[in-house]
C-alpha cells in the first residue's frame, strides 16, 4: 500500500507536463513579468557596474552573525550548533539572506527540496519545479489566484479546513464537496459529480480544481491509500481536474492502532523501510503536471518559520512567480537561512530520522487520546452499532448498570495529522428528545451541538465545532437538513497535538463527565 | 518645514477616526471573522484545557536558543550579542515566535511600533492601530485588496514604483498620474484632476485612492514638503481620498548639496534635532483615519527580514487582520523575534541614532554620485537652459572646445531615497536627429532610449530604463507623445545605494563616455 510498491520509471524515461495553462484565470493570465528581469541578465557580464537594482547595501546590516542551538536528528536529546555568517559561498552568506531575493527563494534551498522531492516523492514527470512560499495559507491563496475565477465551484472533502474556505467565499467560489470514507474522498462519488455535473448544477461550470489534505486530513484525520489515490488520479485525468495536494502532515502517517499493541509499537525504523511505509504523494501519479502540491516545514519544523514550498509544472510555477514578485517576494531570508544550514547539517537522511522521530512522538499521544477515551467511556467496534452505519469505533455509556450501551459519538482512529474527528449520535440524548419535541429550533441538531459545547466550556474543556468544517455551498445550504447530513448528529474535532499526557486524560475525563451527565448515563 | 514646526496636541485632546467604511471593496467586506476567535477567548479561562486549536507542540521544534551580533547604534563599529531562547516573559520565549501567531503579529512589537509612530510621527487622530506585515510589496497587496474594485483608477506620482503597478494591473486598474515637481504631486494638479473628473473621464468613478511614495521617491528621489502635505491632505478631505503612504526611505531623508559644503557635512545631530528635520509623516495632518501607512524596516534594517506594519484606522486594521488569516498569516517570527531583540537593545533613541547613521551613510553615497556626475560631465544649474524649463542641475557637453554647452540631462538632487532620476534631453543628438529622420520609429523617444541603454550596457555601467516607471493608463497610452510627456526627452534611474565609490565614480566615468561619444561631445 505504501510508497514502495510503485515502480519507479527512471527519470530520463519520464515525461514532461502536458500544457495545462488553460487552468489558469484571467488574473494569472494577465501578470507581466517583471521588466527588470531584461536587466538582471546584464548584471552577470563580466565587469558590470550596476546603478539600476535599489537594493540597500549590505554593509549597512546590523546583523552580522548568528548561530542557533538545534535538534540533533534521530530521537537523541542531543544538540548541535549552526552558524550563519558572512564567510563562505555567496549564496549561503547570511548578507545574502538578509537582502532582497529573487522572489523563487534561495537556490541551494530549492534544490534541496528539488531533490527530497525527487527522492521521496517520486513524481511521474520530469520537469517539476520548485518555488518557496510563506506557509501553505499563502501558498493555497497563490492558488486559488491561478486558477480560480468568482464563482468556480472547487471540488474538496466533505469536511474541509475552514481557512481554504474563508480565503474564497468571499471570492464567490462555491464547495463541491465529496462523500468521504475512512480513506478520504470515495473516488466514485468524485466520478459521479463530475460526470452528472451540467444535469445536478445546470448553467454552471464544472469544477476543474479538486483540494484535497490527502494524509491526515484536517479534520478528519484519514490518509487515502495508494489504489484510491491512483483511481482518484485517473479521474482527474478523465474530466482535466487539478489536483491541489495541501499535505503538511505527509510524515505525520501512522498505522493502526491494532499494531501499536505490539512490543515495541514506538521503534524507529530503517529510514527506507519508514519511507516505503507511508502513502505515495499524488506527484507519484503524476504523469501529465496536473498535481500543485504545497509542501510546508510549518509541522515538521516550526510554523513560526513561515517557510514551505510549491511543486508544479514550469507552466504553473513561472505565473506563481509572477504573483509571488507583485504579492509577498520571498520568504524571510532568516527563516530561509536557517532551515538550510539545518538541513544540511542533518542531510536529507537526517531529516527523515526527525520525521520518523516526530510522527512517533504524535503517535503516542494519538494512542493516549485513544486510551484515555477508552479509560473514561465504552468504547467498542462500530460493527457493534450496525444501526449507525458507522466507521471506526464507537464510545458509548449506559443509562444504568447492566442496561444496553448507548452509542455517543464515533470516530476512525487517525491515520495522520493531529485530529480525532467524532461524530455524535444525539437521538438518545434526553435534553436534545426535548429540545426537538419543542420544535422552535430549525436546526436542532446545532443548536444542541452548540449547548453542548457550551457545556463542555462550562466544565473546562474545549473542542472545536463540527460546524466549522462544513463545506461553503451557499446561504441555503448551512443547516443539517440543508446539507443533506444524518439527522440527529454533529461533530467535533479533538487534538491530541498540543496538550500534555496529563491534560489529554483529565480533558477526556471532563469530557466523558459532561456526556454522562447529558446522556443520563450512570 | 520639518517635524517640528507642527504643533502637537495632547492625545487625549485628538479625536478617533471617523467611519471610512464605504471604501472597502465588495471583498473585503465579505471576508468573515475566522470561527475559531470565538474559541481564543474561552482559551483564556482558568484551568481550560484546549482540545481544540491544531498547533504542532513546541517540544518538537527543532531551534532551541539562537544568538545574533548585532550592530551597536549610533555609527560606532561596536557590537553586542543578544539572545533568544525559551527563558523570561511568555511572549518573548522562541517557542512562541516558532509557533502560529495571530496574525497581528507578536503583541511586544506592534507596542513598540505603536509607541515608535506616537512619538516619531504624532498622528493627529486618536485610535489608531498597528498591524505587522511581510514587507510593503505585501502590504499594498492587502490595501488594494482592501479598497479597489476592477477597473478603479488609482491617483499616483507621474512616475512611479513599477511593482505597485505590477501587482494591479493585471486586475484592469489604471493609473491616474499627477504632475509633479522637486517637491511630488502638486495639489494643484491634483485638486484639478479631481474637480474635473467626471468631464474628463465620462463615466467612470472618481478615484479614491493615492498611492505615495512621498519621501524619496521612487524612481524621482524626491521629497514632499510640509505645506504641500497639508494641502494635499486637505485635498483628500474635500474628494474622500484615502492616502496610502508607502514610505520606507522616511529616515533617509537628506539636506540640499549645498548645506553639504559646510565643515561638518555628515555630523549626527542630536536625535532631537535629526527627528525634528524630518518633514512629517501624512499620519501628522490625519485627524480622519484617511491614510494608511506602510512602514517597512526593509530600508532601516534588512530586506531579507520581510517585516514591516500597517498605521491605519481601526476599521481599516480589522479588515486588514481579516485579509492576513487567509492570505498570509504572520510575518515570520524568527524576523519579528529578532527585530523586536534589536529594538529593545537599542531602545527607540538608540534606533533612531541607527537611521541618523545610515542616513548619513547613503548621504555620502549620493554626495559622492552628484560629484562623480560633476568630475566627468559639465553640471551647471538649470537656469542655465531657461529654454529646459528644468529644475536643479543639468549635465551638458561641449562639440568643441570653447563651443556652447549642449545639455545632456537634468536631475533635481535627491532629497531622500537611493535614486537620481534623470531627463534625458535628444534633440541635439545626432544619432537621435538621423533615427527621427528616418522616420521608422512610431516613438524615436523610446527607441533612441533602448538604443541608448544599450550603449551604456556595452559599455558596462547598467541603468533602470525610465519606460518602468511611467503609469500605466492602457495601452493607446504608451509611447511618449500618446503620454504626452515633452518631445525629444527620455528618463534612466541610478542608484547611489549599492555601488562601492570607486564602482559608483568608475561607472559615472563609463556613463560619461558613451554620453560624449554619442553627442558626438570632445
């Protein structure tokens, strides 16, 4: 199912990206290069004296050096020091880190994301390119500035990250969203949208961008396998669909939570055998140029750094540089300079060791959010519950000693990311029987959803709303009934990122008090 | 003409901004608070425990401590060494700086920038607010996805910054350039431009934007007084204008050549004094909340950095912080840790003694590249060449010995900035007079100018063509007559910034000889 059960062309057998550029809008379309490129060229005559660039001089920096205390790769508590200074290559001097750049992001570290790319993704085209970016929110807001126009439908999961959203609602832009399954969008669900799209959505244009969170989907925490991904990508082909692969939990991939009862479930692997173990990226599909994928260092090295990077065709990446000359420039030159030094200091292997190193340390706090559930509520196989059709596991109480569980919420044990996404079941919950009988609600099941997480406040623990991930398909569209969901269920998201141990079980433990307490449970 | 010279009312006398709401653009209203804010604020809460924000944990950052040698202020070669590491007040730890911000950028810096812009450029409102940003190129980015529809004229010098256009352009805007003199846009010009809109441009809407670069311009270098701010900004009451103030070379604001002359030319004043010399900010004259100001510390401390911070209005900030959750997030926190290290070292006297320095320095520079322009070529005053109708200095060369002087170009001595922007004068050229002749050339201006550059770049010595600067008004606009820019003239742009002396007098030298040969000087 993982990486290395695809066979890997050579390079040179490779393909290059078909022309695409018909995806592009009449903004992106419309981007001039910069003239001061005609210029540029100039600059590296032999003996040149340039009185055109405005740039600062350098001597006049008040930063002379730096050094930083890092992480030594592997899982060790050891640490090392990096330095950055004015000796060295000119393009690793940190005065060229702190000037102006030229917009794709430094060289040496393009090309070291050029080669990881080609080492751990594979991509089934040869002339990907690589340009940097501020973080992943930038890079989709690039995105939707190449391809998208006002009111583009933009095909995504059934639950979607709400800042995607927020940038292009109100662009106009509408969400095709598409049944999901423990693996992610079903890929015959997608084929039906598309294929009847003129007949359910007439006088409207079929989407032609699919934005997916792939591993570790936010919020759902579900990774897509291989097969699915091919016949994703195939359909993609089918109906000339890009694919925006927005996937900054990629390392972040676990197994089962089954496995994680064996002897040592926390054991480093051999970096090849852990990179063979994780899903393939869209790019190793990718034969045609059609994937845009934004690559982030914001969970597998700090957020703060604001650093990641884009892998797409020449066509896609020549009119990114465009907007990123007009719309941001480059990245920090600090943030760019120190994740290099970092990187090579660690080497590409190096870096695979932190990143196995990392997933187990979220793997572990994925199992005790798991555990500690389990500690505090029934939790049972779905397949208990068939009535729900449910995935994954359920968490259920009971009303007295002895009686039949009652089913809570629901959840499919991560795979990725940071987040259990539950589903609760409120048709046997006494307040919400009331709050329906009453009937003044229009959407009872988020007005319970919401007293209940008021509740969950009251006694000291937060979860986010389910309702924050519903796609945007319009004004009419925001109800449960509206939207076509289960009657009488709501969600919420859990993170098991960012609290200790301790704080995850007495979280759990006021979240189950709060449950029982609603459910009338013993 | 200076700072000084206005009087300053007490704070608590100043009144808060009035409601300029109806500026915003139809996206910009639409953009939604982000959801989870209503989540932050429970966050807070005693003993809280937060399942819900999805935030990487900072124990898995890989940068630990990280240490800087940085400049001393004040012109002295003298170093310090400051520290960021996981110790002291929580907003200052690198675990925080390392970790999603929220988007206003670090609470210790924006309170530092607010104390900075009270001081330094007293604004004549009350409740105005800071937000950070990624550079300016980002900031006008947002504060034309802020305000401007398709197809807005935007008010501008007659010549201006290429990538502030690049960037709107391509959305079908169009420039409305003012006439300018040493001293930028007059209010004359634009009080016209304004009443006799509607007559001029049936059928279009009145622009309600002016975007400045009002110290030192860039391509013109030149500086706007006091009285014409004042005016100007009067104007902009009476037309609901809204300034935007891209102003990153506000402390490289220099005295006339003259006073350069004197014992002492680059002597650092009293920072009282330096601050007090500088003319004001628009901020100064903004009793309505009208301008919004672009601060970057690309000029001041380095571009690499990608810092910088709106001034603006509330309304204006909170829509602003709306664009920068979808579109950016924070600026880099590594530049925002170690900006706001240096500005606490240095305090803000201790900055401003910075600028006085770097002031100082580029001074030299442009006093070196006007003396350089006066070794190789004859530089007389303008008054000279009545017929010109030039103001500062004009270049000139002889046919002959003893023969009269043929003017060459006129520049009027930088005021602020890191540019000359020169006026090419062709009518006495010969090679100019045969292209013209011929009559090939629908714009011989432009042509000869090409052919010129060119010349010049054969030669080694690189200018800006001053084509990049002209406003873009639509393409039937292009060509010098169709701008109605004076016949037989053309503009280039050199910058004194970047060069060493002897490459800046070096290039000079080269500019000269091309400039003899071609006028076919002695």
């Amino acid at each position: 199912m993982g990486n290395a059960a695809i066979g890997c062309e050579a390079d040179q057998e490779l393909p290059d990206a078909i022309d695409l550029t018909h995806h592009l809008n009449v903004l992106s379309r419309s981007r001039h290069p910069s003239p001061l490129k005609d210029i540029i060229k100039f600059m590296g005559y032999d003996g040149m004296i340039s009185l055109a660039g405005g740039l600062p001089h350098p001597s006049l920096f008040p930063i002379h050096d730096a050094s930083f205390t890092v992480s030594d790769p592997g899982g060790s508590d050891s640490q090392s020091t990096i330095k950055l200074d004015n000796k060295g290559a000119s393009s690793q001097l940190l005065s060229a880190f702190l000037q102006y750049g030229n917009c794709t992001g430094n060289g040496e570290l393009r090309k070291w994301c050029l080669d990881f790319t080609r080492k751990i993704h594979k991509p089934a085209y040869k002339d990907y390119e690589i340009i940097l970016h501020p973080g992943n929110t930038n890079a989709w807001s690039k995105v939707v500035g190449l391809l998208c126009e006002k009111g583009d439908y933009i095909l995504c999961e059934s639950y979607t990250y709400p800042s995607s959203q927020a940038l292009w609602i109100p662009n106009g832009n509408l969400a095709a969203p598409i049944a999901m399954d423990e693996e992610g969008i079903l890929d015959t669900a997608l084929e039906e949208a598309l294929a009847t799209w003129e007949h359910v959505h007439p006088g409207t244009k079929r989407p032609h961008v699919l934005y997916l969170v792939s591993v570790g989907s936010n919020p759902t925490g579900v990774t897509m396998g291989t097969e699915r991904r091919c016949r994703i990508y195939d359909i993609c082909v089918k109906y000339d669909i890009i694919i925006v692969e927005d996937d900054p939990y990629y390392f972040i991939q676990y197994p089962d939570l089954s496995s994680t009862a064996e002897s040592e479930p926390y054991r480093l692997l051999p970096n090849d055998d852990f990179v063979s173990s994780l899903v393939p990226s869209f790019l190793r599909f990718d034969r045609q140029g059609r994937v845009i994928r934004l690559e982030s260092f914001s969970k597998t090295l700090a957020p703060g750094l604001r650093l990641g990077y884009f892998v797409a065709n020449p066509r896609f990446t020549e009119r990114l540089l465009r907007a990123t000359e007009v719309e941001t420039q480059d990245p920090s030159g600090l943030s760019q300079a120190v994740v290099l030094a970092l990187l090579e200091r660690w080497t590409t292997d190096g870096y695979v060791s932190w990143l196995q190193s990392l997933r187990l340390e979220y793997q572990r706090r994925r199992d005790c959010m798991v555990a500690a559930i389990r500690d505090n509520l029934d939790l049972v196989p779905a397949s208990e519950f068939p009535d729900l059709r449910a995935q994954g596991l359920v968490a259920a109480v009971r009303a007295a000693e002895g009686s039949a569980r009652i089913p809570v919420f629901s959840f499919v044990t991560p795979t990725g990311g940071m987040f259990i996404w539950t589903k609760f079941y409120f048709s046997q919950n006494p307040q919400y029987q009331a709050l329906k009988r009453q009937g003044a609600e229009s959407d009872p099941e988020q007005a319970f959803a919401s007293m209940l997480w008021a509740q969950f406040a009251e006694e000291l623990v937060l979860l986010t709303p389910g309702s924050y991930y519903h796609p945007w398909q319009g004004p009419d569209k925001t109800s449960t009934s509206a939207r076509g969901a289960d009657p009488d269920t709501s969600h919420f998201r859990l993170t098991f990122a960012m609290t200790t141990k301790e704080d995850m079980e007495l979280g759990i433990k006021r979240l189950a008090g709060v449950i029982q307490k609603s459910w009338g449970a013993v």
